[in-house]
C-alpha cells in the first residue's frame, strides 16, 4: 500500500499563510515558520486593538470636548453634568464634532449649562 503524506494540503496551508504574511520584513514574508509566527501575533493585536479602538476614540472625544469648554470658563465634569440636567442627549462623539466645527452653537450650549448652574446656585442659596 502507498504511504499516504497529505503534502498537498500541508503545501495549500504554507501557501496561504505565506500570503497573508506578504509585505512582511525580512523572513517573516519568506520562511513558513517564521510568517506562522506574524501572522498569528498580527490577528492578535488586530482583534484587541478592534475592539480598543472605541475607548481611544471616547478619550479623544473627551480631550476635545474639555479643551473647548475650558476656554469658554466651564470645566467637562460640570458642563456634562449640565447637560444631563438639561436632558440635553448629545453623545460625546457628536458634542466633540460640534466643538470643532460650530464654535458659535457649542457657545450657547455651554451658556445655556453656565446659566442653568446660576439659577440652581440661586436657588440653594436662598
């Protein structure tokens, strides 16, 4: 009977893993063993970074949000705050967005939060 070595499969799997490492430096791009290798650390860092890419872009958002307010007098944590107690429902993606590129309308949300903080300091106050 013919011994039976699968080489045509095995050939199929190097090839392919050989592909998907092509771009690669040095050995990684030409030898099985060591292309294995980075491909399998790339797929890891690919799907953690997937799924870290959201808290960074939240970070982001967060940074720009807080820079536009401090110039205009108001700290995040209170303009945030402000704006729960408005039940104003913007997203933070879309408050960083509107910073940027409407100043004059994220103005006047921010006043709307300073004078909503006037009336409830009014208020306990008395």
């Amino acid at each position: 009977m013919v011994r039976v070595t699968n080489g045509v499969a095995t050939k199929q799997r190097r090839k392919r893993m050989l592909k998907r490492a092509r771009g690669y430096f040095g050995n990684k791009s030409r030898l099985f063993r060591y292309a294995n290798d980075a491909v399998w650390r790339a797929g890891n860092f690919a799907f953690r970074d997937r799924r870290k890419k959201k808290s960074e872009f939240r970070q982001l958002w967060i940074v720009r949000i807080n820079a536009a307010c401090r110039a205009l007098g108001i700290s995040y944590s209170r303009f945030i705050n402000g704006l729960k107690a408005l039940k104003i429902n913007l997203d933070r993606k879309q408050l960083s967005e509107f910073a940027i590129r409407n100043e004059a309308g994220f103005k006047t949300l921010v006043e709307q939060v300073k004078s909503q903080f006037k009336t409830a300091d009014s208020k306990s106050s008395k």
